[in-house]
C-alpha cells in the first residue's frame, strides 16, 4: 500500500460524499502534498544516517583537522545515536578485566569525567561527559579502553600512505638540510658521523646479510637535543674544549646517524626556538586530543628538551606524550616517573614526574629494566684487524679532568709499581694545583684515531672511579686492553652520593662500569678494590699475565645499534593502550620471586630478564591460576610491588596503576615477575623478537 493510497479517499467514498469536482481536486492535492513531505522527511532520515557513517571519517582525514560545525554536530548525532543504544544494553559499564587488558583505561575514564570541558576537541569528537561517549573516544580514538560490544566504530583513522624506508648512503641532505639550524652546536656531532660514515653503511650492508628484517615504514621523527640549547646553560662548546664527559653527544650522534641511515625523515633542532618552529606545523599542536593526521610518529629529546617542550605545547602536551622517546643516561625508575606516587611517598627528584609509559626512557646500558636500552657505538676498528702481539706494560688512566685524580695518588703509585703510566688530561693552566703525579706522561687531549693508536699499545685502562657508566672502557676493551673496575665498598646510589641524589632511580652501582664487570668480565675485565692494596697488586699482576684479543659486544657495534632501532622504529607502539603488542607474548616466562628479592633478581638469578611490558598480562586472578599461582581473592592497590601474593593465606594484591609496573622494589611478599630470554650480546631483544 502506497503512502498515496492511504491518505487518498476511494473514488466509492468521494461519490457517497457527494463533493464537487473542484472539491475532490483540493482533496488530492492536499493528499499529494502530505505523502511528498513525508517522503522527504524519510529520504532526509536516511541521508542524514548516511551521512553520520563518513562524517567522522571527513573530520579524521581533513588536513588541518579544524571541522565545521555542521561536520561537528553530525558527529555528535551519530555518537548520540550509539550512546543510546548501547546505555539501553547497559554496555557503557566498564569490566573489572580490563584494568588487565587496558591498565590506562579507568584512570583515562575518571580524567575526562572531569575535564572533558577543558578543551573543545573532546566535544568535536563527540565527547558530552557521560561514560558512554568518553567510551567511545578513549577506544576509539586513543584507544586507552576496549571497543564497546558490537560498536562499529565512526572514528576510523584518516587514510594514511605508507611509503617504504629507503636506506640513505649520502650524507649531503643530513649535514646541508638537516643539521642546520646552529653551526656550532653540530660540529661535533657532524664530525663523528663523517668519520664514521663508510663504517656506517658497511654496518647495515653485513647485517642485512644476516638479518633478513621486514619491510619497514618510513617514519616521521623529530629530535631534540635539549643538552645544546642555550637555556640548558650546559655550555658544550666549552665542555668539548676540555675532554668532559661526551657520553650523551655519542649517543645523540649514533641515534641521528642509525634513522638517517635506515631512510627515516628526521627534523633535527638544538635549539627552542627551532623546535617551536618545527611544532608550529601542527595546527593542533594546542589541542589535548590527538592529531586528526600523525604530525610524526615519534619525538627523540632528552629530560631537558622535554621540559622545554611542555613549556612550548602547555595543555596540547598531553596528545603528544605518548610519541616521546626520552634519552635519559641513568635511567627512570616507575616510583620517581609517577607523579602521584612520588609525591605521596616523598621521592624528590627535578628529573622524574612525568607520568609517561617507563618503557619511554631510552639509556645508556641495559642497566634498568623497566626503561628501553638505546645504546651507543664503540668508536673503534674491527676488534679482529687488532694485533694479539703481547704488549709491554703500559696502563692509561681514565680521567680527562684534572679533578677526577682527587685522592687517587696512593692507588696510581701502586699502578706506577708494574707498568708506565699515561693519562689523557686536560689541563687548566688556571688551576695552581695540579692532582696528576709528575711521573705520569700526559698526552693531552687526543683524536678519536690518536687514542685509538695509543689504546693499541697499552696493556691496562686503568679506571678511577668515576665517571660512572662512561663509554670509554667498552673502547678500551675493544682495543685490546684490559680493564681494571674498580669495586665500591659501599654501593653507590641516591642514599649516599651527590651524584645520584637527585637521579630518579634507587639503582645502585657496585663498580665504575657495572655492564663491563657483569656483561664481559674476565679476562678483558678485573673488578677491584683499589683500596685494599694487596688485592690490586694481585689483580694487577694476573692482568699483566693475561693475553687477551681485542672484544666488543654485538650491542654497542654499529649492526647492534641498527638491528634495534629498525625494530624500536617499527614495533614500539606507546599510544595504543592495549599491552603485549611487543616483546611477542611467546616469549613469556613466569617466575616468582623470594620475599624481599626484586623481579630484576629473580629473573637474572635464572638467566633471564625482567620484561615490564609483560605485567598486565599476569594481572588477573585468572592469569595467576593459569600459572598455578591459586589466589583465595585479589585485591588491587597501587605500589610497584604488585602483581604479587602470600603463600599462607593465599592472598594475591594486583596493581591498580599501569604506570607502576616495575622490575624493581622489594617487598616482604613474594613478586610476580615476567621475564624473558634475550640473545647474547643484545640484550634488549628476545629471541622470538628477531
């Protein structure tokens, strides 16, 4: 039946009506009048459904991400919709399973309940302040919750080309349109990676000889090297006149190298005004809710450039929080990186705080395992081309800085009792006193290539103490040397020593170089305590005796550094919320520790290592049972302690705060601990992960 043919009367009925014929034309025509609204109005329907299937799509893939207001309220119409829907099926509620599957996901929910209002792109995309539609957008578009049961999401990501990364074999477009934005800041950077270079590219052509890796993406990155800019006052120019420390500028030039190497687009500022520049592209670099389109993919700074980026973005930081990747020395442990849980527990330290994913913070040494180990590369030849002639006795001390020999001459004499000693110091003409014994031949500030030449002819490297966690005995080692480490009597940390009092970590080291005494160890390494001086003298004497041929782990070679970063770059994943994406889940290993033994402890005393990313999924009683780990009932609080249990009672407590996941802490509990293989000499990657 037409919708004509119910409005219009019977022709039977118009005759027993006896209308006239103009009368019954009106009639028709008033019939014809009210079927053609109605149409229109279900035609309108039907377009308006229509257009509520794309809109979001249109505001996703719109190049300046600004929508209309017509775009906005259809996205509202269509999020409504929904909404109504789903609160009739009672499904907006959240699961107690997904504090496991999304750890984020409540906090994120109980943060928007709030302060949806703060910023009007949440309205934009639909956001009116009730669970359901806060939902919708913390799955759907920052995916910090689950899907809703049977939704078919309106907020597909805008269409994205996917261009191959192409490795680059010139370095011309790094140094002339790159590197550009201050002469001096660069010079050092520059002249590593050019003398570098050749080395560089035969690195990647050996490993893809070996390592057949997946296609990769061509990745937008942004660098900042914070440590250079004129407001961190660090001076560097100066420091490089006077052989400072050069860790951090090592690590910064092999990072910058490895992503232009691997055919990555970087943009590169050392300097604050150069990354506003660099972020005044994004148009929504002040909005909280994530970019319409992907500005870049990921953003390389250390703590000083991140602060000054918070400064540059203010509220607009937190849609970039999640592509940061923090270049951070001595490492962030999860008690300083939660704010909340430092300040209630009184941690006080100007580097932590940040509330970021820990796996963030990118170190030196694989030293903590709850952050991500970057690594740097030995500057040095092939180990293999290094002679294994004996060499004559010859020690070179590790200190640049005529400050560094403080208090050391009683334990440089006894060196001075077996071999020559040479040293490497700038010295401040300035300076009256002068810590460096006058039998020391002192060679001054050398070149990467006349080190390397006199590192080819010395027997000991002979370390002091301090700098902690330097490069510098790993070069040594791979010259051939052999390294004496000295042991502390009372481990060094936070607790005890102004180094490391305001470092946000509770790490302790037990030597200078703790990856060399643990990673390499004899024969290329003898950890001593210099102070007990018969114990030096023998160690001294069976350093001497020992024939070693040059050594360098896999890891801090130019292949180690590569073989990372195409992985980091491809499979490191801090925006989506859902955990396990990467290390793969098979490499799992459940272990549990003894009462006040950290998960570091109880994964290493096995072999293996603490893998963080694997907590959620021993989150849940379910998860524990799988595990023969029975719980009478679970409890969940937050401390980086948890997941963990008590034999007697049975008790289990999980974690409540995903950002508190943590390798390390000892609690009077048995911890629940994830650990995982990892192949030798690469320490950062399981064996399933390659």
């Amino acid at each position: 039946m037409t919708i004509a043919s119910m409005l219009l009367p019977s022709h039977r009925r118009l005759r027993q009506q006896k209308l006239s014929r103009s009368e019954r034309l009106v009639l028709v025509f008033m019939a014809f009048w009210c079927a053609g609204i109605f149409a229109f109005a279900m035609y309108s329907s039907g377009n308006e459904m229509r257009k509520v299937d794309t809109s979001v799509y249109q505001l996703m893939s719109s190049e300046d991400g600004a929508a209309s207001s017509m775009d906005t309220l259809v996205a509202d119409a269509s999020i409504s919709s929904a909404v109504t829907k789903k609160a009739q099926g009672k499904s907006c509620k959240l699961a107690v399973s997904v504090k496991d599957t999304h750890p984020e996901c409540e906090t994120k929910l109980q943060y928007l309940r709030k302060n949806w209002k703060v910023d009007t792109c949440y309205a934009s995309y639909g956001v009116k302040g009730d669970d359901c539609t806060i939902l919708i957008y913390l799955s759907e578009v920052e995916h910090w919750c689950p899907r809703l049961r049977d939704r078919q999401s309106v907020h597909r990501a805008s269409p994205r080309i996917v261009e191959a990364a192409i490795v680059r074999r010139n370095l011309t477009h790094l140094f002339e349109k790159i590197l550009t934005d201050d002469k001096f800041n660069y010079e050092w950077i520059k002249s590593r990676i050019a003398s570098m270079w050749p080395r560089w590219v035969q690195a990647y052509d050996d490993l893809m000889k070996t390592w057949h890796s997946v296609a990769r993406e061509k990745k937008k990155v942004i660098l900042h090297l914070g440590l250079l800019t004129r407001q961190s006052k660090l001076n560097w120019t100066q420091k490089l006149a006077t052989g400072a420390p050069l860790g951090e500028l090592v690590q910064w030039s092999d990072l910058i190298a490895s992503l232009y190497l691997l055919g990555h687009d970087l943009q590169v500022s050392s300097q604050t005004e150069t990354l506003h520049k660099i972020l005044a592209g994004d148009k929504s670099r002040a909005s909280q809710c994530p970019a319409r389109s992907l500005y870049a993919d990921m953003i390389y700074l250390d703590i000083i450039g991140l602060n000054q980026m918070k400064k540059l973005t203010k509220t607009g930081f937190l849609k970039y929080a999640c592509l940061l990747r923090v270049l951070d020395s001595f490492g962030t442990e999860p008690a300083f990186n939660s704010k909340n849980y430092a300040m209630s527990h009184k941690l006080k330290t100007q580097w932590g705080k940040h509330n970021l994913n820990p796996r963030q913070f990118f170190t030196m040494f694989p030293h903590t395992a709850d952050n991500t180990f970057l690594g740097f590369v030995v500057n040095t030849v092939d180990p293999s081309s290094v002679s294994t002639a004996p060499r004559a006795p010859v020690s070179l001390v590790y200190a640049k800085e005529e400050y560094m020999w403080e208090d050391k001459t009683a334990y440089v004499d006894v060196v001075r009792e077996f071999t020559e000693v040479h040293a490497t110091v700038h010295i401040d003409k300035k300076l009256t006193k002068n810590r460096i014994p006058p039998y020391v031949k002192n060679h001054g500030l050398l070149s990467s290539e006349d080190l390397q030449s006199l590192l080819q002819t010395t027997k000991l490297f002979i370390g002091l103490g301090f700098p902690y966690e330097g490069p510098a005995p790993l070069e040594a080692i791979a010259n051939g040397c052999v390294f004496i480490n000295p042991r502390f009597k009372e481990p060094k940390s936070r607790l005890n020593t102004k180094f490391f009092a305001d470092k946000p970590t509770f790490r302790t080291l037990v030597s200078q170089s703790p990856y060399a005494e643990t990673y390499v160890g004899k024969p290329h390494v003898f950890t001593v305590d210099v102070g007990d001086t018969d114990e030096l003298r023998s160690v001294l004497k069976e350093a001497l005796r020992t024939n070693v041929s040059a050594y360098l782990p896999h890891e801090f070679t130019m292949g180690g550094m590569l073989q990372r970063l195409a992985l980091y770059t491809e499979k490191h994943d801090f925006c989506n919320g859902a955990p396990g994406i990467w290390p793969p889940r098979e490499a799992l290993r459940v272990r549990v520790s003894q009462k006040g033994e950290s998960c570091n402890s109880a994964c290493t005393q096995l072999g293996l290592l603490c893998e963080p990313s694997f907590f959620p999924l021993l989150n849940t009683v379910e998860a524990l049972a799988s595990h023969d780990i029975n719980c009478s009932g679970g409890t969940y609080a937050e401390d980086i302690y948890h997941p963990s249990f008590e034999r007697v009672g049975k008790e289990c407590v999980l974690q409540k705060n995903g950002l508190l996941y943590s390798c390390a802490g000892e609690v009077s509990r048995h911890r629940v601990c994830p650990c995982r293989d990892f192949v030798k000499g690469q320490t950062a990657l399981c064996k399933a992960c390659i």
